[in-house]
C-alpha cells in the first residue's frame, strides 16, 4: 500500500537553528499538508500547498515557516530559526481529494 | 474559529463491548467527516470517512452522521484490547481543494481485557 515517507524520524536541535523536514508524498496525489502535533495536544494545521503554491495557512505558519516542492518529489517544511516551542512532532500528510493520509512523522526537539 | 469538539476521555469499556465515540462540530458547511485512530507516538491512521446523513458501517467500525444536529460518531463493536488507542474526529469543508482538516483533540479509548 502507498504511503508518505518522512526523514528524519526524529531530529534534535539548538535553539535559533534552521531545521528542514522532508516528505516524499503518494505518486499522483496532488494536495500536500504539514501538521504538527505539540506532545499530548491535538493535532494542528500548518499549512496545505496544491500546484506549487499555498493554498491555506494557519496563524502557527509565521514567517519562520516556509514549504517547498524542490524537485517535483520531495516536499519540504523549513523553519528558519527554531525555538523551543516549536518542538512537537510534524506530520506530512498528502489528499487524493477524498481523504488524507499521514506520514510516520518527525520528531522535532528543540533544546 | 471552526471547532471540533470530542470529550478527552479516557473512556474504558470491557473487551467484547461496544465503544461509543462522539463528535460535534460547529461549521455547518463542513461536508466531509473522518475518523483516525492514534497510538502513543504514532501517526492518526485513517478509520472510516462519510459525507451523507445517516449509517455507514465496515466491519466492526459505523459511523453516524447528523448533519443538522452537527454531529457524528463512531461505534466499535466487539471492543477488542487493540483498539485502546486516541481516537480523532477530523472534518472538512471540500477536501478537493486542498483545504484543511480540523481535528479534535481525541478521545482516549481503553478496552479492557
């Protein structure tokens, strides 16, 4: 069965470091998601991005946030200088326009 | 600010009972309605999704849908040791158009052997 794929697993680093996490979405699914999911809270909209561009935001995804589809396969979420509080677990998660499938996700600790 | 509202829980039903898991929501143009299942540290893996009033079964799992009331829920019948796990609602305006899927907080679910 298909399914999203996320690197790193888990990732710890420093305070005011930039941290990249990447997704490799289901082939031909076409929307592309980041969650987060702050240890024992709900899970939380970042941000969807259809046809190489935003399609929605939420107030989380300041400018420290960006998303990017480089190669045409990968699907990235960069966060520009991390604070602690952007420690939590991020999913990807990509839509073949009926439902959405989630990513094992990544792991992210500031420190 | 469109909500999704489950009680947390936890909820504790014997194995081989049914589990009742609710949801209300509070955007009436919502269309589309998902139920995910969440272990401890994993990610939410899809149940049962339904768009139209009314029952929706597979398997041990049914969903309920009452749009006018704005409100849905899972049924798990024969509750087995392997279903405790964080149950979420998650609903939708379109999901093709990329919008987002709102989540509640989930309800916690042990079944007990």
């Amino acid at each position: 069965e298909p399914e999203v794929t996320q690197t790193p697993s888990h990732q710890v680093t420093q305070m005011g470091q930039e941290v990249i996490l990447r997704c490799v979405p289901i082939s031909n699914h076409l929307y592309f998601y980041w969650y987060r999911q702050i240890l024992g809270q709900k899970v939380e909209f970042l941000v969807s991005f259809y046809n190489n561009e935003i399609s929605e935001k939420s107030e989380i995804f300041d400018d420290q946030f960006s998303v990017e589809r480089p190669d045409g396969s990968n699907f990235t979420l960069k966060i520009r200088s991390t604070k602690l509080e952007d420690s939590a677990m991020y999913f990807c998660a990509t839509s073949d326009r009926n439902t959405i499938y989630f990513g094992e996700g990544s792991w992210l600790t500031v420190v | 600010q469109k909500e999704v509202e489950q009680n947390s829980g936890p909820l504790s039903v014997p194995e081989g009972a049914i589990a009742s898991l609710n949801c209300t929501y509070s955007d009436r143009v919502s269309q589309s309605f998902f139920w995910y299942r969440q272990y401890s540290g994993k990610s939410p893996e899809l149940i049962m999704s339904i768009y139209s009033n009314g029952d929706k079964e597979d398997g041990r799992f049914t969903a309920q849908l009452n749009k006018a009331s704005q409100y849905v829920s899972l049924l798990i019948r024969d509750s087995q040791p392997s279903d405790s796990a964080t149950y979420l609602c998650a609903v939708t305006n379109s999901p093709n158009t990329g919008n987002q899927f709102y989540f509640g907080t989930g309800t916690s679910l042990t079944v007990i052997p």
